[in-house]
C-alpha cells in the first residue's frame, strides 16, 4: 500500500503569531496603563506591528498598512502621544482585535520549492 504524501500548503500565515502575541501585550497592558512598565508595551506593540506590517508587504496586502501605520505611530515608544482617557482605552481595546485579523488574514504565498514568496 502506497503511503499517501501530504499536500503542501499554498500559502502561509506569517503574521498570526505576532498578532496574537500583540494582542496578549495589549490585553495585559490595559492593567500597566498607569504605571511606568507601560513603556514596555509600547515597544513590544511597535516592533510587532512593523513586523506584520512587513509580512504584510511580502503578501502584495497593502490596505492592510492603512491600519498597522496608525498602529505604529500611536504607539511609539520613542515619541510618545501621551494619550489617556476613553479614547486610548478604547484603542487599547480595539487594536487586538485588529491585530488577530491581520494575523488571519495576512497569507503569503508558497513557491514551489517549499519558502515563502519574497
């Protein structure tokens, strides 16, 4: 009997780890808003969204950086907004759910010889 050989995939989901990894950070940084460790959120947000603005790119997806460039400029650890109130709540709220869909939905093709399309 013939072993049956696994089909290999189209594409691959590249952004899906940093994006819920991003979401984790933002879930738990609603409870560091006030305090000084939310700088540390600030960066791990940024550098993850640059990430999977980048994976974004590799995937031909370029509507997806309308969402992500905000994401990066108000969370930037280096020139910080200073916002506060409901509104950054409400963005710290939002943005994980963003970034799980961006994860989801960001697919980068497969070339035949098994790497991701560059």
């Amino acid at each position: 009997m013939a072993k049956a050989v696994p089909a290999r995939p189209d594409f691959t989901r590249p952004a899906l780890a940093p994006g819920i990894l991003a979401g984790i950070v933002l879930f738990v940084g609603v409870a560091l808003i006030d305090s000084t460790w939310f700088i540390v959120v600030h960066y791990v947000v940024t550098v993850l969204a640059v990430i999977i603005a980048w994976f974004a790119i590799q995937a031909r997806m370029w509507w997806w950086l309308l969402v992500l460039v905000p994401i990066i400029v108000l969370w930037n650890p280096v020139l910080p907004l200073g916002l506060s109130g409901v509104g950054w709540m409400s963005a710290q709220l939002i943005a994980p759910i963003l970034f799980v869909a961006a994860g989801l939905m960001i697919r980068v093709p497969v070339s035949a010889s098994g790497a991701a399309a560059r």
